[in-house]
C-alpha cells in the first residue's frame, strides 16, 4: 500500500533534484555513480562529447572522456577479464535503449532477450533465414578468435533495417547481442567487438537463476526512480513497487514519485530556510541532451518551465534549438541552451547557436567544455 502523498514546493523539488542527481556533490568515481543512477545511457554520436561522457561529467568527480567506457571495458587492445568486470553494456528491458549497468542488472534481463527472438521486427527481432545461417559460422569464429566486429568478417551481402541497409553480418551479431548470445567486450574507436557472454561477464553472474516477472516489474519501477529520483510512473510500476515508493504532490506537476529511502532528504528540501537557493552553486552547468534532469519531457516542463526535446533526429527545418542543443541549468532554474560543436581539425569548439535568459552568460561553461574536450 502506497503512503501518504507528501506535498512540496516547486523550489523544494528542484533543489532535491539538483542533490539527488549528484550535480551538487559529484561522486568520487563512475562505479559509484553507476550504483546510485542504476544505469547510464551510451550515444554513439559525438558532436562535442559523446552522450554517456556529457552526463557523467557532471558528476563524478574529474571525469575524463572514455572513463566509462574504460570502467567498462578496461583497455581497447586489452579487455577486462570477466573476474574484474563490475559493469556491462546492454539494453533496457522492452526498448532499444543501450546503458551501462551494474552486474546487478543481469537476472533482470534475461526474459526481455527471450522474448526478442519470437518478436517480428527489423533491428532486434527474430533472425531472418539469412541471418540464422551465418549464426554458426560467427559464433564459432569469435570463440576461436576472441572479440571481433562486423568488420573482422567477410561481406555476406545487406540486410533491410528499420532505417535502410547495413550488412548481413552486423545485423546478426547485433541480434544475437540483443538476444544475450553475445555481449560487447570492448570497443576500438567506439566500434563494438562482441565475444561469448562466459568471457565476458563472471561466471557467478551468469549463472544467477533470472529474476521472475513480478521481481523484475518492480526493479524497473525503482530503476526509474533510481535514474530520475522524481518520475512519473504508470499505474502497474506504481503497484509493482508500492512498497518502496513515496507519492510526491508538487503544485502545477502531475504526480511524481520518490524511492521512499529519498524522502527524508526531499522532506529536509522542503524545509530548508528559502534563503539557501544562495548556497546552491550558481555556476552555470551544460547539461546533456539526455541528462536524467531533463529527460522527462512532461515533467521537466511542469516542473522547470522548459520545454525541451533532444533534436538531433528531427529534420532540420524544424529545430528549435539546434542538433545537440545542450541545456542550461544556473542554480533551480533552466536559463536557456547552447548549441556546440567541436571542430577536432581545427581543435576549437564553436557554438552554432545560444539562447539564454537575460542576465547570464554561457561563456565560462562554454570555455569549461571546451578545456574538457582539449579544445579552445
């Protein structure tokens, strides 16, 4: 049975936000941010930064680019050793969305891959006849020759995706690492090499029996509010996890939930003096398109006033903002976005455009970014 709703301000809100997301006090290292976040959403695509490294700037402290993928992974000549990985990639269950998870994770997905291949569907689906074919032929071949690409094999010819063509080869091994067969083991210039998952993950890991349905429905409620810390759930997470979750009333928000272990410090936000808005970092922050603060699209406009949609897959005509507008965040408020992008040739990072509230400037957390990616 759920508790009573706990009512706070929009200012409490967003401080405990702030707090709970690791802006204020950053983590001393990305394990540590892993298991308080539940997972990391990875991007391959690099404008000025690649997606995982932009969220993880902000809060580990000293991050560097690559860090995640070299906790991951280890070394891109040398991959970690199963016994010392504490981390892996794969997808959230029910979407094609890929993270970083803790070994945790693990007995959380093995009915989401089984039920990928009965489904129909281009990109994570059931192998197609073709494809199953090769299945044998690459297994055994990364089990004689350890992590390789799609690249490491010869071109059997194209197959269809959801958006064009790409090769027979990548397609399997892609299907075949949604389907658990395969697991990333590391990446050479952010290109996957997949191996078997025993050389991969420890074996304690692996064998772990998987999680059952109602186990796994109630850490993906609190694997929402463990990303989010504020979120809106749907009824069957609410019910799922209704013993671990606090209801949350905030004026003009839909309602929004907590894990119940947050709720006194939402409770101390709540009843902090007004007067230490002052004592949060006024510093201006760039956040990640995909930042857990901004995520929530629904949420971050009741809640922040900003209505803010990552464009890089909206034709370009219709922007807003630009293909990797990045937020602003100056104290509790959204202040606006700026639009970078890094010219490695030339080793400068150039601002196609800005938008900010009068009264703030982006040029400190611009030049920030830019010192970070070894830019001028």
């Amino acid at each position: 049975m759920l508790p009573a709703t706990l009512d706070v301000t929009v200012a409490a809100a967003r401080r405990f936000m702030r707090r709970a997301l690791l802006l204020d006090t950053p983590a001393p290292d990305v394990a540590t941010a892993l298991a308080h976040h539940g997972y990391i959403q990875i991007d391959p695509i690099n404008i000025c930064g690649r997606m995982h490294d932009l969220i993880l700037r902000n809060r580990v402290a000293g991050y560097r680019e690559g860090d995640l993928m070299r906790h991951l992974h280890g070394g891109e000549d040398v991959p970690l050793p199963p016994e010392e990985r504490t981390a892996f990639e794969h997808h959230l269950p029910h979407t094609n969305v890929l993270v970083a998870f803790p070994l945790e994770a693990w007995p959380h997905l093995p009915a989401a891959m089984e039920a990928r291949t009965r489904r129909a569907g281009a990109w994570s689906c059931r192998l197609t006849p073709r494809e199953r074919a090769l299945v044998d032929q690459l297994l055994e071949e990364i089990g004689a020759r350890g992590p390789l690409g799609s690249a490491d094999f010869e071109d059997r010819g194209r197959a269809r995706r959801v958006w064009g063509q790409t090769s027979l080869v990548k397609s399997t091994l892609q299907k075949l690492f949604f389907h658990g067969r395969l697991l990333i083991a590391k990446r050479a210039n952010n290109h996957r090499r997949y191996d078997l998952p025993e050389r991969v993950l420890p074996r304690n890991v692996l064998s772990q029996p998987p999680a059952s349905a109602a186990e796994t429905a109630q850490w993906i409620a609190l694997l929402k509010l463990r990303q989010f810390r504020l979120a809106l759930l749907k009824r069957e997470e609410a019910n799922a996890a209704a013993e671990d979750i606090q209801p949350v009333e905030v004026e003009g928000c839909p309602l929004v939930y907590c894990l119940k272990s947050d709720a006194p410090a939402l409770t101390a936000a709540e009843a902090s003096d007004p007067q230490s808005e002052v004592r949060i970092p006024q510093s201006l922050r760039l956040l990640a398109p995909l930042d857990p603060v901004i995520y929530q699209r629904r949420l971050t406009s009741a809640l922040w006033h900003f209505d803010y949609t990552w464009e890089a897959y909206t034709p370009a005509a219709k922007r807003a903002r630009g293909y990797f507008a990045l937020p602003i965040l100056a104290g509790t408020e959204l202040v606006g976005h700026v639009d970078p992008k890094a010219d490695r040739e030339a080793r400068r990072l150039r601002v196609l455009s800005r938008r900010l509230c009068r009264g703030h400037s982006a040029a400190p957390a611009v030049r920030d970014l830019a010192r970070w990616l070894g830019l001028r």
